[in-house]
C-alpha cells in the first residue's frame, strides 16, 4: 500500500515507518500539517495516518480539509488524546479509525492494514469460503467440510470478521470494538477465551486449524486454499 | 490615592453623602410645612381680600372702603389686619401701618408694625399686598406673619447647629462603619494570604450572624474544603502513581540490562517482557488521565438514549467465558426495554469493570449476579457476588484510585477500576452503594432514568 504518514514526532515517525515498511508497504512521511495537506492533495494514496496534534495546521483541520474536496481516502488518526469522547470527535470529523498513543506496533500495522483500500481479503458476498469453512452471512449458517456447526451469535460476529479479514492480522481491541461494538479498555482481555471457544467449535474433531494466533498482535485467519 | 481605592472608605464617602442629602431633604421638606405653606396660605388671602377691595373701592368710592378697612382691622383675627390706602393725590385715607415705601412696588412686602401694650414692644411684621388701583390710589392690605418668621429664624438657627452636629455624625459614623466592614474584609484577606502561603487548613473566622459576609466566609470556607479535599486527592494520586511506577520501571530496567548479556532465545523473551511491562504503564497512565478526566468533567460525554438492557446482556455476554473459566455462575436478571440517557462506552465499561472485580474475587463454585430493573427513581442495577466482600471500614475507600483491599492483594489489577466506575456513576448523577450481601458483595448502582 501507499501510505502518507503525517507524523511530527521524529522518532515515532520513524518507528511507524519502519514497521509498515517491514510489512511491505511504502511510506511517505510528512514531518508538519502543511506539508502533509500538500502530499495528501498532491498524490493518491491507499491510506493516510494522520497525528491528531500537529504544530501549525492541526490534524483535525488537515482531516477536514481532505474530506472537504471529496477525497475518501482512509485515514487513521493518531492520538495522544485517547478518550472516547476524542475518539468520537476524530471519526466525526471523517476519520476511519483512531489509535491512541502510545500503541503497539503491530496494533497499528493492524488497523492499518485492515483500513487500507487495496486491502486483500474476501470481497463482499452473501457466502464466505475459506478453506473447508463456509459461512453465509444471510442464514448466518456455518458449515466445516459439510458438518453444520452451531455458533452463539456473538461466536458468528467473531468469525464474520476474521474471515472478512482473512489474511490479515486482527488484534484484541480490533475484535472488540467491532464485534462488541463498544470503545472501552477492557480490566480482563476476555477475547482470548471468545476466540478459543470459537476455535474449538470451527476445529473440532482435527480439522486443520484456521484461526491462527499471531504473538504480540492478535489473530489472522487463513486465507483459502 | 490608596483612601479612595479602599472599598470602605469609599462605602464611608457614599454614606456621608447619604445622611447628608437624606437630612436635607428632611429640612427642605420640615421648612415647606412649616413656612412656605402658611406663607402661601396668607398671600392666597390678601390676594382675595385686595380684590375685594378693589371691587368696593370702584362701586362704592374711597369712604366705604376706609369704613370696611377700619373695621376689618378691629376684627379680632389669629392674624391681625393691616392697611393703607393713599389717595391718588397722596393723601393717606386710612392706615394702621406705621411705615411704608415712598413709591408703590407693587408687589409683596414686609413692613415692621411692631405693637407697644404696657409699655412692652412686641416684634410685630406685616406681610402686605402692595397695589395701584384703577385711579391711581395705592391699596396696602397686610397680615401679622410675626409667628411665621419667628419659627423660620428658629429653623435657620436649628439648621446651623445642625450643620457641624451632622458632620460629626457622619465622620464617627462613617468611621466606625468603614472599620467594621473593613476590619472583616481583612479577615477574608489574611485568610485568603495564609492560604496561599501554603496553608490550605485555614478558614474564614465566621460570626454565625448569618449575614451577607459571613454568608461569604461560609461560601469561601466551603470553596476552600473543596480545594482542600480535591488537593489532597491529587497529591494522593501523584504519590501513588510515583509509587505504582516504582516496581514496573524497576522490573523494566532490569530487563533492558539483561538484554546484552542474554542469550537469544532468552534475549526475545525479556523483549517481550519489557515491552508486555512498557504497555501496562501506558494503560495505567491512560486509566488514571481518564478518570481525572471524567471527574474534573473535562470528558464531554455522547449523552445519547441507551438501551441498558442490551448493554448489560452485552456485558455479561463478555464476561460469561471469563466467569466459566473460574468455575462461576454467573446469573442476569436483567429486565427488558430498559432505557437511558447516558455515555454507552463509558457505561460498558463500568458494568463491564464491576462485572471482572465480581469474577476475579470470587472462589470457583460461587455466583455472579447481574440484575437490573426498573425502580421508581430510575434503573437499579445490581451486581452480587459470593466472594470475600469487602469490610465495611474499606467500603469508603474502594473508590480511591489505587486503593487495594487486603484481599486484592493475589488479584492482578491497577486499583483503578472501582475509581472509574465512581466516576461514571457521579457524570450520570448517581452514586455506588456497596453492602454486604451475606457472603460477598453487593454493589448497587441506581441510574436516573434521565441523568446528565
């Protein structure tokens, strides 16, 4: 992907970049908002990260000013601020996703990944086939090598995910902002156990595992054959 | 000038200047009465008895006017008549004035007609009605005023005693009244100074009079309790947060190293550790940063309906494996269409806080009870659990950030999330009761139906 980083801080600039570089994308950094407003309009770009405080022009305006000529391009915001209220103030503003500061590297290689536009990943269709797995989203019916199996609702909305992201790293907070719909910072990371009743379900009897996890991330679910 | 810029000597100024005009109107007022009326009163009927006069002096020519002067002056009235009227030539026809002005004025006058009886001489003034008739005789008609002018000197001289009577009035009063409120508004000052010197236990001496500056005093008082209570939660929580980062630096520190004498294998897993430790500082500063946020009212929360009911089933849906996992029942009775005005995200995450101290502090094979139900003052939540409780001398001081039990001590945790669940419940304007609830905890949350 390209990716535009408008990014400030040197070092966490360069932190940023080299993590999404070592993930095979190609980075463009602008160090100030204006710089940033200039690459943004100058070039196209698959996503934008965009530092909510910026010296000079401030990320929320450089995130308006984009929005106002009618580019749609992605963009995750950055943020030191990282309460739900600011949350809901970037992604009004027409931000896609916010990441509050400090975060980990593979959490926003993550998102990243998951926001960008030429993102791999299963198109949108009424039934999902990965592997010997098959889910349709319509009957909200899983099958694995023909065998129904019965999932809680929550357990469907997990995999419905996973599988919308096969390929690509979904991480804990990831999960449970768009499974449980809720911007919150859990006491106990409850996930795991969501996620490995699920995997019991899906991969029982031997089947080849299809949830992997991924150390320090989160989950990536495999990708087809 | 420092006098003019001080707030009770000017309050003295505007008072002097009060008494001043108030006693001036009263004397204006006092000498209308007494004089200008009756004054008025008199001129009003020689103004009618000249016309009189004048009618008679036309019709029936000089003769009956002198008969009718000559006995209106015999009449016995409260004022004694006077009179002189001068024939066009100069010949005076009839007077018991002893004196007049040469020339006619036309006008008001005032002539001496001072009367000797026993050989006494009484102060007698007249006030007379000076005119010129049609044929150019000149008609004087008067009264006595004497007792008028005497009241009017009376009043002037009063009035002139008064003069330094008042302002020695003023100046006392003034005084006494500038040092009085002066000498509370200094309490409030020196107060105000100690404060500030760094001595936040001082208070306003106040009177208990209840008046409007003891009303103040205990309005500052109260302000300087807050402040009071809220500085000293800040420096609890500043020492505690220094304190809390001791050991994870500490253990931070030792890893990094570690790191260059390891092995590689060994090398990855402080890495991970270092990092994993670098992670939960970060989410305990986010945690502290939010509930001060939310306290201090600085988080604009997205008051929006919320479905409560479904909010709950939600979290006790994400809790249910955490609560299986340690062997626990975890029941909801959650009543349906339960509705309220507040911060969805905020919300979740107290009941979701509340709903992981229930499952981390009780022993496997125990329950967790989630119930919710309509009540009359709103939604009353419940979460009961069967574990240790907590001590009724600790039920206080749970809230406190980073204020742990003696029985948490085994429980891994920041002792940050009853603090937050505080200061949710306080931003939706409710408050957390915590009981007894024969084994375990209860810990009851009554949110308005409408709140915020």
């Amino acid at each position: 992907m390209q990716i535009l980083l408008i990014e400030d801080d040197g070092r966490v600039a360069d932190y940023v970049g080299a993590g999404l570089r070592e993930a095979g994308h190609i980075v463009t950094h602008a160090g100030d908002g204006k710089a940033g407003l200039i690459q943004a309009t100058a070039e196209q770009y698959d996503l934008i990260i965009l530092d909510r405080m910026l010296p000079q022009v401030d990320g929320l305006t450089i995130l308006q000013t984009i929005r106002a000529t009618g580019d749609a391009t992605p963009v995750l915001l950055l943020s030191a601020l990282g309460d739900t209220d600011e949350r809901v103030k970037g992604l009004r503003a027409g931000g896609d996703d916010y990441l509050a500061k400090p975060f980990v590297l593979s959490e926003l290689v993550a998102r990243a990944e998951a926001l960008g536009r030429r993102a791999p990943g299963l198109a949108e269709q009424a039934v999902m086939r990965i592997a010997d797995l098959e889910i349709d989203l319509l009957g909200r019916i899983v099958r694995r090598g023909g065998q129904r199996i019965e999932l809680t609702s929550r357990e469907f909305r997990i995999l419905d995910y996973l599988a919308r992201h096969a390929g690509r790293v979904v991480t804990r907070s990831m999960l449970l902002e768009h499974v449980w719909d809720y911007h919150f910072d859990p006491q106990t990371n409850v996930v795991d156990q969501h996620v490995s009743r699920l995997r019991q379900k899906i991969e029982r009897g031997g089947a080849i595992p299809l949830i992997e996890t991924v150390r320090g991330a989160g989950y990536r679910m495999r990708t087809g054959a | 000038m420092r006098l003019l810029a001080s707030f009770s000597f000017r309050l003295a100024l505007l008072y002097a200047a009060l008494f001043t005009l108030s006693v001036s109107i009263l004397l204006a007022l006092f000498y209308w009465i007494s004089i200008r009326r009756p004054i008025e009163q008199v001129e009003a009927g020689l103004i009618a008895e000249s016309a009189r006069f004048e009618t008679l002096y036309r019709e029936h020519g000089g003769q009956a006017l002198v008969e009718t002067l000559e006995r209106r002056a015999e009449l016995p009235a409260p004022r004694q008549a006077y009179h002189a009227l001068i024939a066009p030539n100069g010949t005076v026809l009839a007077t018991n004035l002893p004196s007049w002005p040469p020339e006619p004025s036309l006008r008001w006058l005032r002539i001496e007609a001072d009367i000797y009886r026993d050989g006494e001489e009484y102060d007698h003034e007249a006030l007379v009605l000076d005119r010129r008739l049609a044929d150019g005789a000149r008609l004087m008609v008067g009264r006595d005023v004497q007792d008028i002018d005497d009241l009017d000197e009376g009043i002037r001289v009063g009035a002139l005693w008064l003069m330094p009577v008042m302002a020695l009035l003023v100046i006392a009063g003034g005084g006494l009244m500038s040092r009085a409120i002066g000498r509370r508004i200094d309490a409030v000052g020196t107060t105000a100074r100690r404060v500030m010197a760094g001595d936040l236990s001082e208070r306003i001496p106040v009177r208990g009079s209840g008046d409007d500056i003891d009303r103040l005093g205990e309005t500052l008082n109260a302000m300087l309790e807050r402040i009071e209570t809220s500085v000293e939660s800040v420096r609890r929580v500043s020492d505690s947060v220094a304190h809390e980062l001791r050991t994870p630096l500490t253990r931070l520190q030792a890893e990094l190293n570690a790191l260059n004498a390891a092995s590689p294998e060994r090398r990855t897993a402080l890495i991970e550790s270092a990092a994993e430790e670098a992670e939960r500082l970060a989410r305990m500063f986010d945690a502290v940063l939010r509930i001060s946020r939310i306290e201090a009212q600085r988080h604009q929360p997205e008051m929006r309906r919320v479905d409560i009911a479904a909010l709950l089933e939600d979290a006790a849906d994400y809790h249910a494996p955490q609560a299986e996992e340690r062997g626990l029942a975890l029941d909801t009775r959650i009543q349906s269409g339960l509705e309220i005005v507040g911060d969805r995200d905020l919300l979740f995450q107290a009941v979701s806080n509340l709903l992981d101290n229930a499952i981390k502090f009780t022993p496997p094979g125990g329950r967790v009870a989630l119930s919710a139900i309509r009540a009359e003052d709103g939604i009353a939540l419940r979460i009961a659990d069967t574990g240790p409780g907590i001590p009724a001398e600790h039920r206080e001081k749970v809230v406190e950030r980073f204020f742990r039990a003696p029985a948490a001590e085994t429980v891994q945790g920041f002792g940050l999330g009853l603090s937050l669940v505080a200061a949710v419940a306080k931003l939706h304007g409710s408050t957390l009761r915590f009981s007894d609830a024969g084994p375990g905890l209860a810990v009851d949350w009554t949110l308005p139906a409408r709140s915020g």
